[in-house]
C-alpha cells in the first residue's frame, strides 16, 4: 500500500486529517510516527477554529521537515520552507478552491451548529478522506 492510501486509511481508522498527514509521512524525516500524532493532534478542524485544513498544516509539518536546513533559525534558513508551502497550498487550491476549512466543508465546526451539521451530514467521512487524499497526493509530488 503507498503512502497516499496510508494516509487515507490512517484517516478513516480514527486519527484526525492532521495526525494521518504528519504520521504517514514525518517518520521519513525523522519524526517518530507517536510524536507525529501528539504534535499534529491539536491542528484538526482548521485548529479547531475553521481556519486552515488539518490535512494542510500537517502537510506544513512535513514540508518543514523536509526543507528546513540546519540554518532554519533565521529568516533566510527559512525560504525553503516558505517557497515549499506556497507550492503546496497552490497545488492544493487549485484541486479544492481554498484551505479554509470551514469553507471546504461548508460550515463552520467551530460552532455547535456547524459541528451538528457536519456530523449529521457525514461531512467527515464524505469529505475529509478526499483533502487527506489531495494533501498526500500533493506531497508525493514534493517530496
């Protein structure tokens, strides 16, 4: 099974859209695959804020991974990464329009009434597993 399916599943299996990105893929950078899930953990939802795709801020983890050198302390050690994750939301937007969640999924989880709708509606298990899928497909492209 590749990467990309890994994700997918890890997804479906119960982790959150952030953790399958950063487990699937940190530990090819170093990031043990339990220390990927507890730092990826709190990023689901857009932060649980609606804001940016977990499947993308996990993504952003991998791509620091990945591009940062050993300067990445400063700006400059940094441009790398900056250019790799403007890439990536590109690639991304163009497959799903925007990174926003909350927009992705067409309401707002943040709020009791969007977490309601969401749930009713299945928009976890309809929607979620094609950005998780988008997100690794896009990184098997970068990496």
């Amino acid at each position: 099974m590749g990467k990309v399916d890994q994700a997918v599943e890890c997804f479906c299996g119960g982790a959150a859209c952030s953790q399958a990105i950063a487990a699937t893929y940190g530990p090819d950078f170093g990031l043990a695959r339990e220390q990927a899930m507890k730092v990826a953990s709190g990023f689901a939802g857009g932060m649980r804020l609606g804001e940016t795709c977990g499947a993308v801020t996990g993504a952003f983890m991998v791509l620091g991974l990945k591009f940062a050198g050993a300067d990445c302390e400063t700006r400059d050690g940094r441009d790398a990464v900056y250019a790799a994750l403007a890439d990536f939301v590109r690639k991304f937007e163009q497959r799903n329009r925007v990174v926003i969640c909350r927009e992705l999924l067409g309401c707002d989880i943040s709020t009791p009434d969007g977490a309601r709708k969401a749930n009713r509606e299945g928009l976890f298990r309809t929607i979620c597993p094609n950005l998780v899928k988008d997100a690794a497909e896009i990184l098997e492209e970068m990496l």
